[in-house]
C-alpha cells in the first residue's frame, strides 16, 4: 500500500520547522549561558556555597523547554491561529500553555533532583506544594511558549510566501497566465490580458479589459511573473508596467519623460530612466 505525500504545504511547515528549530536551540543555548553565568554571580556575591548550581538549575531548564518545542509547533499545525480559527483556536492554546507550563516544571524539578545529590552531595528542595511557585513559572512558561509560537509561525510564514511565489512562477511558465491574490481570493488572469498595472502601496493594480484587481505583491513580483509568462510588457516607470502592445501613442513631455496613451484611452507616464528600454522594443 502507497503511504499518501503529505501535502506541499504541510512539508514545507516541516521544512522551515527543522531549519529554525536549530537557530533556536542556538539561542536557547546563549540564554543559557547568559542566565548561568549572571545566576553564579550572584550565589558568588552572597556568600552560596554552591555558585555552580545555576548550571544545573538553567539547564534542566532551557534543555525542558528546547524538548517542548515539538509541542509548540503540533498545536500551531493543529489549531492554525488564522482568520476565522483565530478565536476557537486561541483558547487551545490557552489550554497548551498550561499542560506546556506543568510539563515544564515537573520534568524540570524531576532532573533536578536526580542530579542535585549527584552533582552536589544535598536534596533539591522546589516547593511544589505552594501555588505562587506554580504561579511564577507559569508566568514565565506563558513567554517561553508565546516566544517559540511567534518565532516558529513567523518562519512558516515566510517559507510559506515562497512555495507560493514558486508556484505563480511555475504557472506564468507553463500557463501563460499570472496568479493574483486580492480580497481573500485566488485569480488566475491571462498575461496578455494586463494592460497595465501601478503600484499602490503594498499592492499593485492590475488592469486588464474587464475588471481591475488590487494585488498583494510589489510591481517587480509581478514584472517577473510577466516575464515568465511570456508577455509583452516593459517598466515604463518605477510605479507603471504597461502591455507594449496595447500602446497606441508615445508623447514627450520634455527633460525625457513620456506619456504613453493606450488603446483603452489611459494615459500612463514614462520616465526617462526607463524610456531607452521600452522603446528599444518597438524598432
């Protein structure tokens, strides 16, 4: 029997998981020592007897919470904080936080005291059995998992930005037609289809004969997937992309800028900085 793929998406969470979780446990590891190191200074300045045991104590520490990380990143694929999951979703991870915070502790205090004798010839003594010691770990377990929730999302969400500027690469290549998100929706628009297109702000808008979309990407993302696509198209200013063969007039209008007029009747400036380019391809 074929064990199924996993879907491109779930791989691509896996794959930005396992390359952060190793920048993450190299932070951890700095954490560790810097919190270590200020811990036996200050056992040093008061006088303790045991200025090495901050060494134990932040390190069952951190190692716990770098083993809880697979934790962590489960709950992020099981219950997504997305639009429409956000609130459902949100009081899970309330419910991690917690079972993330108990596990912390106990498996902390546990190695803890197996290698305090060991190590230092006494019993570790926690305080389990009085709530504000539960409260003050918890405090700090609610950053810990927030931290690892932010950082490992914030990453996916970027490997995810790229799979999807793959694939609207490989579709202009393939099908001659761009992929333009806009409003919550996917639309596939054929690339002789763009007129032109401006940018605005963190969007593009994309005119084409029949409905003008208002794209989330950058006028050079969406030049190179014209590229890609094959269509005649040319910057004609830091902010204007038109179809070349949709341009029925080019006017100076002195220190080299234009005005190009195309076949729907609008008017689209050019700059001189890109003047010697777009013209070069009607000769």
């Amino acid at each position: 029997m074929q064990t199924p793929r996993p879907h491109p998406e779930q791989e691509t969470d896996r794959r930005a998981d396992r390359k952060m979780w190793l920048y993450f446990a190299l932070f951890v590891f700095a954490a560790y020592l810097v919190n270590a190191l200020s811990a036996q200074d200050e056992v040093a300045r008061e006088g303790g007897l045991y200025p090495a045991l901050p060494w134990l104590t932040e390190g069952t520490s951190h190692l716990v919470i770098l083993a809880l990380v697979p934790f962590v990143t489960y709950m992020l694929s099981r219950y997504p904080l997305v639009t429409g999951q956000l609130r459902a979703n949100l009081s899970r991870h309330a419910l991690a936080v917690v079972i993330f915070s108990c596990v912390h502790i106990l498996l902390m205090v546990g190695l803890r005291k197996v290698f305090t004798p060991i190590l230092f010839g006494f019993p570790y003594q926690f305080g389990l059995n009085d709530p504000s010691v539960w409260l003050y770990e918890f405090r700090k377990d609610v950053l810990s998992y927030v931290t690892i929730a932010a950082i490992f999302g914030l990453n996916r969400m970027v490997e995810q930005k790229s799979l999807e500027v793959q694939a609207a690469r490989a579709e202009a290549q393939d099908r001659h037609r761009l992929t333009l998100k806009s409003g919550g929706r996917t639309y596939f628009v054929e690339a002789g289809n763009v007129i032109w297109a401006k940018a605005a702000s963190n969007y593009v808008e994309v005119v084409t004969p029949g409905k003008t979309y208002l794209a989330r990407m950058t006028l050079t993302e969406l030049a190179k997937l014209l590229e890609a696509a094959g269509g005649r198209h040319a910057r004609v200013h830091r902010s204007h992309i038109v179809n070349l063969d949709r341009v029925q007039e080019i006017v100076p209008t002195g220190e080299g800028d234009v005005v190009l007029r195309l076949e729907t009747g609008d008017e689209v400036s050019g700059s001189r900085r890109y003047r010697e380019a777009f013209e070069a391809t009607f000769s």
